[in-house]
C-alpha cells in the first residue's frame, strides 16, 4: 500500500486527509505536535492500524531531522506538507496585526517560520524517502492569499508566508524534476475550519474530496504548478 506523511494532522484538513488516505488502505505517518490532545486524531488511529502518529512541532528543526532519522530508508509516496497557520484566531478579530501601518512582527516571524521554513525543512528531511517512494508527490498546501495577481485579502503576514513558500517550492521543482519528483502546490479553497475569515464557504470533507483526485493524478508535467481545489490553476 502507498504511503503518506501528513503534518498537521490533528484537525482542519489534515484530520480528514488522514481519515481519507487511511480509509484507502494508505500507511500514513500522521503528525501533530500535542498527541496527547489530538482525541479525534487518536480515535481514528484506534480504528485503523496504519496510522502512525508522530509529536512533531514543525517549526523545531531539531525535532524534524529526529523524525527524518526514525524513518531512514522508508520509502514515501506523498510527503503532505498541511500544518500551517493564518496569525493569531480568531483571524477576523487580529486581521488588524497583519496590515501596514500595525504590523505585529512577532506575528510575521512566527507565521513565516511555520508556513515557509517548516515545509522547506520538512522536504529537505524526507527527500531521500520520497525519491524511494513510487509516486514522489511532495505536495503543499497553500493558498489564493499567496496570489500576487488575486489580490483577496490582504493579510500581509500570511500571503506573504504562503507566497514565499509557492516561489520557494517552483525552485525546488525545477531542482528535483530530474530525480523524478513531483512538486505541486494547492488552495483548499476557503474551508469552514478555524482559519476561517467568516467568509468560508467549502466544507472540510468537499475539499479534501476534490484534493484527492488531483493528488493522485499528478505527474511530472504538473511540477510547479498552483492549482486551486477545482483544478483551476491559480495565477501567480
Ligand atoms: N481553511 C482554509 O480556508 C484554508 C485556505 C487556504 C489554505 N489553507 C491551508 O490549509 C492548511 C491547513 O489549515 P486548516 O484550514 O486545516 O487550519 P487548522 O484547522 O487551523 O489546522 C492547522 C493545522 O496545522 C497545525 N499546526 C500549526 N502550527 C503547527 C506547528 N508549529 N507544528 C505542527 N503543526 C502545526 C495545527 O496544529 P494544532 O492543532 O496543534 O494547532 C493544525 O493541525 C494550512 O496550511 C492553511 O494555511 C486553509
């Protein structure tokens, strides 16, 4: 059975990514950085021996080469990089900390390093395991807000994270193309879960629905790409 690794994967999307994969029979690695509290997460390991959970904080590099150590040698097929964060919940009362003029740069720093470095690190880390893996699908989970041409919202923090992190992932396309690997890039469409801005009109388990196939038919002539959950591609 293919394998998955899914960060993230405790609530929001990456709970029902990990529903989806498993219920398909699929190994998945799914990681939370408090096992502890993950309930939902724990119920659905306790229903299907496939499922791994891992703690793992992404944004502590030390953590993720530990976890890349455990798992030397295990072939991946898709290395799901989901956790992310908007700022500080609810968005629509701190959208004010991400606007100019009131930049919280505390805010910033933390969103960068959760939505730029940690997927980065993470595909640096299980790179070897993907190219071992049959698919070698490295796939990401951004955003329209990353969108210089879509100018949605203007939350400076995010977009500016999730923008650098689509730029960052064209380059390793391009770098990994060779080896076989497959890079691509996704919105989930504006989803009712807790990053909602109040606008959200996509239900959890329709846009992992919709993923999921564009996941699985990706080939090499897809790498780089920025698609929404309709298969639309979005523009830069
Ligand atoms: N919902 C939308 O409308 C929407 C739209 C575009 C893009 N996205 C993207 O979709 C992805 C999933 O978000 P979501 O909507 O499912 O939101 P969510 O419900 O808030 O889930 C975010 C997940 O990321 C995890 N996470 C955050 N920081 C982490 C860290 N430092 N280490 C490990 N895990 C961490 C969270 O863990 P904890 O539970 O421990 O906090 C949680 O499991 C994100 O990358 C987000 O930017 C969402």
């Amino acid at each position: 059975m293919p394998s998955i690794l899914i960060t993230g994967a405790n609530q929001g999307l990456g709970l029902e990514f990990t529903r989806q994969y498993a219920a398909d029979g699929w190994t998945v690695i799914a990681c939370c950085r408090t096992p502890e509290s993950a309930d939902s997460l724990a119920e659905l390991a306790a229903d299907h021996d496939t499922i791994s959970i891992e703690k793992l904080d992404i944004r502590d590099h030390a953590a993720i080469g530990a976890l890349g150590q455990k798992y030397t040698n295990m072939p991946l097929d898709i290395l799901l990089n989901n956790a992310g964060i908007i700022g500080p919940i609810p968005i629509a009362e701190h959208i004010e900390r991400q606007h100019f003029g009131k930049m919280d740069y505390e805010v910033w720093r933390d969103v960068i390093e959760t939505n730029t470095f940690a997927p980065v690190k993470m595909a640096e880390t299980f790179i070897d395991n993907l190219a071992a893996g049959e698919q070698k699908k490295l796939v990401n989970i951004s955003s329209q807000l990353a969108s210089i041409t879509e100018r949605i919202i203007p939350a400076i923090a995010y977009s500016s994270s999730k923008t650098a992190l689509n730029r960052t992932m064209t380059i390793i396309a391009d770098q990994l193309k060779e080896r076989g690997i497959i890079v691509a890039i996704f919105c989930p469409g504006q989803v009712k879960t807790r990053m909602d801005f109040g606008s959200a009109t996509v239900e959890i388990e329709q846009s992992i629905s919709a993923l999921r196939p564009l996941i699985a038919a990706l080939t090499l002539d897809d790498t780089g790409s920025f698609r929404d959950h309709e298969g639309r591609t979005i523009a830069w």
